[in-house]
C-alpha cells in the first residue's frame, strides 16, 4: 500500500505550513532520509524529508499552506494506485480559508479523520483523555498512524487547540498519577532555563507609588479607548527611556566583549496557551504610549493563538515579567539570555507607606531586577533601577 | 556472584535438589552416559547413579507416564523430553492425565512432575526439531508452564518447578544454553507466576519470552538512539501469567510490543494482547503489536530458517510502529 507523507509539525505550537516547493517530481524515485519538500513555517523554512523509501507517486498538494498533520503526497512502489487524493487533502483554498477561523472558535467542521460511518478514528488513550478532559473529538486533528487521534494530540488540542466544545463537569481525579509528555516548547523552555539558571546573577528591589502612573493610563483609556493602554505599556516606555540612559544594562556578555545595543528592544514575557514565550516591541524608546500598546495588544494577542513569527520573538535587549494581575506582590525573575536583564513587576497594591511626613495608603509596586553580574555590576544597575522608580513616580520626566 | 551458562545454571537446580532431597531424580532419553542430547546432564551419572539419572526407552508417552506415576506415588520427577516437538508424543499423558489428576481425585493425588524440554532455531535443525510449542500447553487447565531466558532465572524457576506440586512443563531455548550470566551464590528460588522488568523505559513495552527476551533487548537499544525508551518484560511463566505487572507496565508505557519465536498466530502473544487490551484498554495509545515466526514449517535452509524466525529488527520495527515512526 502507498504510504502517505504527512506535514509534519516542526515545532513549538506548529499548526500548519507552507509548501514552498518540491524537491522530487511524481514519478521519481526516493530514498528513507531523502529532502522531499521544502516547508516554511512560522519560525523557520526547511527541508522535510522522507520517512520511507519508494516512488514519489503523487503530489496531493503542489504549494500553499497546508495544517500540521495532513496527507501531502504518497510513496510507493512504481505503477502502485494511490487513494483518491480529494478525500485526503481538500483543495488549498478552502485550507487557507477555513484555517484562521478555525483556531479561535468551536470548530465549524470536524478536524478528525472520521470514517464512512461517522466514527472517529482516535486511540483508547486519546478517548479517554478527551472523556476526561472534557474535550469533544471532532475538533481534534490527529497526527498518528493514518490520521489517528493520539493521546498527544489531545493534550495539544487541549493547549493551544481549538476551545472545548464542553466544559467538564467536574474534574475527576482517578488517583493516579498524571503523566504529560513533554511538548517541544517545553524542552526548549526548560532547556533555555537550565542555560539562564548558570549564569552569575544578583537581585536587586524598589519600590515605586504608582498614583501617577494610573492616572496617566487612565487619562490615556480616556482618550483613547480603541486602544486599550496598560500599566505594561508605561513600564516598557519608561524601561526604555531607563535603558537608554543606562546603556551598561542593555547589554550582553559575549566572550570577548561585552555588547551594548543601540535600541531599547522590550520583550514582554507572556503566558501562552503551549508555554511562555517572549515577544519583543522594538525600538521602544522611539514609540509613543500608544503605539507600544497597539504594538503590545497585537503581540501579546498573536502570542496566546501561537502566531507569532520569528522576528516577533528574536532581538529582545531586555524583558519585563509582569505578574501584578495575579496578586503577587513581588517575585524574582530568571535571566533571559543573552540580555543582560530582567525586571519582575509585581502588582500594584495600597500598601500603608510613609508620605509627606506622616503615613499614607498609596498604590505601590515592587520591581525586582535580576542582572548578569558578567555584564553589568552592581552600581550601575542599582541607578537604572532608580531611574525606573523616579519615572513611575514622575512620569512626565521620563517621557 | 558466580557466573553460569544457562547449562549449568539448569544443571545445577537439578544436582542441587539431588544432594539434598532424595524423592527428586531425573529421567529420559539418553540423559545418562550421553549427558542429555545437549549435554545438560552430562556428569550428573557419576555422581548420582542410574537409579536416579534414569536412561528411558525411546517413548515419550512411557517416560511421561512413568514419572507421572512416580509423581503421584511422592517422588518428584524430572522428566527430560529431547525436544519440545516430542511433547506432541507425550500430550495424552501430560495433558489428560498430569494436568487433571489432583482435580479428578478431589485433591488426593498431587503430581509433583516436571517435563524439561527445548527447542528454538537458529542452528538449522528443520521443521520437526525446533518449534516452540508452549502455546500448545498453556491452553490447559492443571499445567504450569515455564519459559525462562537467563540463567540466574532458570535456576531459581527450575527450582521453584521441582518443588511446586503441580505438574510444570519447563521450556528451555536451544540457543540460550551457551549464554552466560551471574547468579547468586546460593540458590534463590523464584516464584512461579512471576514477571521480570529487564529493563525500565517510557514509550513502549516490549513483553518477551525465550530468546526473543535477547533480541528485544538489541532492538531497545536501537530504539533508544532514536529517542524511543522501551520497557522489556519477560514473563518467565506463561501460565499462570503475572498479568499485575504486564498491565501495570502498558498503563505506564500506553504501547505494547508482543515478542516470541513461536508463529504470531494463534500464539502465546495472542493471550497476552488480549489481557492488556482488556484490563489497559483506556491506556493503549496504539494497536498491539505482535511478532512471532512466519506462519510456516521450519525450513532446514539457514537462510530461510532466518528469515521465517524474529529477530531484533522485527521487534525494532514494531516498536517504531506503535510509536507512528515506522
């Protein structure tokens, strides 16, 4: 039988791809290992290769983007008859349009293999999961053997994927224990960690009254309301500007230098549905409030639906970790190599402080720098730690 | 620890309970002067004498029954059947009358026999000398039946066969007799009914008998180059089965690989896939796979006998299979 060549998912949060082009015609032979297409992604274009050995004897999908898991063409022996290709690859303008839609709502059509007669092909495991779960089937793409659900590609559905079609009703626990695979981002993120984790870092906190602040996003809400500003925003502008004064802190250790860069390009850590990610407002000092919140609200929008490319992610100089909307009062972060620093916000709180000579309840912050100590000592990252606190509590001066 | 080929180490079980225990003696087919055909007995004569290394006329239904009869009278026999396919030979005494007589008496007759047997291939003996035939005995109610593959575990199951009341057909692999490996000083006796975890692993389960325990061992490490981490079982006894480790491990692993030199159909394997898709159903996160020997009459060819016997490869590519990496 004709084995099938399926777009392979490449890597983190890879939903599907765009076949750039052929490598082998139909008709030609292929070896195991052989580059049979090249694949562009969002992060990267590369080469795929082939998995079997035989004739290349069907191209189902000539260019065009293409979801992760999807039957591409077919190998097999010479003259060999390949199953009718409309079954297994809907034509590329229905892919392209249906597939922007399809991740943020409860699927319109199913995404699973489903046979003649309406079952799904799926694993007991993958089943019992989505029982489990709460996750309805249909809305699972399956990646294994001949388009079978496997457990993995629930716990992605149940990541990233399209919503629950119903929420579970209450949570069992069978007691045992839970056992989840690790997914690509998550090496790459305890990978890069372990990484940071050697570095040689020192901490240093202040505390800053917010009063202004807030009320200079308020005012900003007011007259803006479309774009929605944050006390995010204000931290990356006056972080920025900070950076700017304090170029010894927007930095990277290298072996024989130590790098200063040019601009202020502010990555904000988010949460996404697969793992943390980073994308990064660039050239920060030279936007207005408004446009880093434009900037902001499309990165971190594109971050939770894993459609981020790759120069949304690369050339961050510094990183803000918020964890205020959690009501963390103050944490510390770890190091996002190579920058050479990192700040941990914490969430504004009324907190009883001393004021105008005697005491008063005003909104603080505490932030919490984590520095390389290879780039930068501690001196100078206690003034730019300064700095960000005169320019929360005086935010006119930064700006 | 001392070192012993699989050989000795079976040799060594039966001398052991020899020296310390008069009701156990061997029998069979040239066991005596010639050593056994394989030479498992070899020396054990001189030691023991004829009345307890016991040379038997070339009838393995007369020897089965002897010692059966010598079973029920208290002794506790060792019967050597030549090769398993002679087992056919023996079949009415071993699974109508061994295997039913302490249920048909009520429990006033026990028959404390063991039959040691061998077969496999890999040395081009042909389609009449090297089956495995276990399949055939585990279908019967009142047989234990024991499959071991290293020596310290052929050793302590022997053992623990002589000793259990119940008749034991004890399957050794040909090609396993040179193997070595350490054992304990002493004795361990090993419980009937009880798995082996040779190795730990995460993705797959691989559950394997006899000499294709060795083989899914090669093929685990194969796999591991390709990020694959394979868990190997040896059951060690067929029947009764240690079905709380088998399933315990696929619940872990959610895949499983069934391995044995037997033909895949209708053999040893199919029990096995059957129990663990019963009791792990909601865990299985691919179809069983099974390997075994094609489903034909040894040839005598090398070459072919190579090919219609599993090896480390087949098992390989199993393991991929289960894993959507074939």
């Amino acid at each position: 039988m004709a084995t099938e060549v399926i777009l392979p998912r490449l890597g983190q949060g890879m939903e599907s791809g765009t076949i750039v082009r052929w490598l082998k015609s139909e008709g030609e032979p292929v070896q195991k290992g052989e580059p049979l297409f090249e694949l562009d992604t969002d992060k990267v274009t590369q080469e795929v290769e082939a998995e079997t050995a035989g004739v290349l004897l069907k191209i189902a999908v000539p260019e065009g983007e293409v979801p992760v898991g999807q039957t591409v063409a077919f190998i097999g022996q010479q003259g060999e008859d390949v199953p009718e290709v409309a079954a297994a690859a809907p034509p590329q303008e229905e892919t392209k349009a249906a597939e922007p839609e399809a991740v943020e709502e409860a699927p319109q059509q199913p995404a699973a293999v489903v046979s003649g007669n309406g079952r799904i092909k799926a694993s007991p495991l993958a089943r019992r999961l989505a029982r489990e779960r709460g996750i309805d089937l249909r809305s699972v793409r399956g990646t294994g053997p001949e388009g079978r659900i496997v457990a993995e590609d629930v716990e992605r559905a149940e990541a990233g994927g399209p919503a629950p079609v119903a929420l579970p009703t209450a949570p069992t626990s069978t007691g045992e224990v839970e056992r989840i695979q690790l997914t690509s981002i998550r090496k790459t993120i305890a990978r890069r960690l372990t990484e940071a984790w050697q570095i040689p870092v020192f901490q240093l906190q202040t505390s800053a009254d917010m009063t202004r602040v807030n009320a200079l996003v308020a005012r900003l809400r007011e007259r803006d309301p479309d774009v929605r500003a944050t006390v995010t925003d204000v931290l990356t502008k006056i972080s920025a500007q900070a950076l700017m004064r304090h170029r010894e802190v927007n930095a990277e250790f290298t072996d024989d230098a130590i790098l200063l860069h040019p601009r202020a390009n502010v990555g904000l850590a988010v949460a996404a549905p697969q793992g943390l990610v980073v994308p990064v407002i660039h050239s920060a000092e030279r936007l207005s409030l408004t446009e880093i919140a434009a900037v902001r609200s499309d990165l971190v929008g594109r971050a939770r639906e894993s459609k981020l490319r790759a120069e949304d992610i690369e050339g961050g100089t510094f990183t803000i970790s918020n964890l205020g909307m959690y009501a963390v009062e103050r944490f510390t972060a770890v190091l996002n190599p190579p920058q050479a620093a990192i700040v941990a916000v914490g969430a504004t709180e009324d907190r009883v402080v001393p004021f105008d000579g005697g005491t008063a309840v005003r909104p603080m912050v505490t932030l919490t720098g984590t520095f390389d100590h290879r780039a930068v000592d501690g001196a100078p990252a206690a003034a730019f730690l300064q700095t960000l606190k005169e320019s929360l509590e005086d935010p006119g001066l930064a700006l | 620890m001392p070192e012993l080929t699989y050989r000795e180490a079976v040799r060594d079980a039966l001398s052991t309970a020899m020296r310390q225990d008069d009701d156990v003696f061997i029998m069979g087919e040239d066991i005596a002067e010639m050593g056994g055909s394989m030479g498992v007995t070899a020396g054990m004569l001189d030691e023991f004498g004829k009345e307890r290394v016991r040379n038997t006329p070339i009838s393995e239904m007369a020897l089965a029954g002897a010692a059966i009869g010598a079973a029920m009278q208290g002794m506790r026999p060792v019967a050597e059947i030549m090769y398993e396919d002679f087992l056919t030979l023996a079949a009415e005494q071993v699974v109508n009358q061994a295997a039913k007589l302490r249920y048909m008496s009520g429990g006033q007759l026990t028959v404390p026999v063991v039959f040691r047997t061998q077969g496999g291939a890999g040395w081009s003996p042909g389609a009449q000398h090297a089956q495995q035939l276990e399949a055939w005995f585990v279908h019967i109610p009142g047989l234990k039946v024991v499959f071991a593959s290293t020596p310290e575990d052929v050793r302590g199951l022997l053992w623990s066969a002589i000793y259990d009341d119940n008749p034991v057909v004890f399957f050794e692999h040909r090609t396993l007799y040179p193997i070595k490996g350490d054992v304990p000083q002493e004795i361990e006796p090993i419980p009937i009914g009880r798995a082996r975890v040779h190795r730990e692993g995460g993705d797959v389960t691989v559950i394997a008998t006899g000499r294709l325990v060795h083989e899914s061992l090669k093929a685990a490490e194969e796999a591991e180059r390709d990020g694959i981490s394979v868990e190997v079982v040896d059951p060690r006894t067929l029947q009764p089965l240690d079905e709380e480790t088998l399933v315990s491990s696929v619940k872990k692993t959610n895949r499983a690989v069934v391995a044995h030199e037997a033909v895949t159909r209708m053999g040893f394997g199919a029990e096995v896939a059957a129990v663990l898709q019963y009791q792990a159903f909601d865990w299985l996160d691919a179809p069983i796979e099974r390997v075994g020997a094609k489903f034909a009459p040894l040839p005598f060819a090398p070459v072919m006998e190579n090919f219609v016997v599993p090896h480390a490869e087949d098992v390989l590519a199993a393991i991929k299979r289960t894993v959507g990496k074939a």
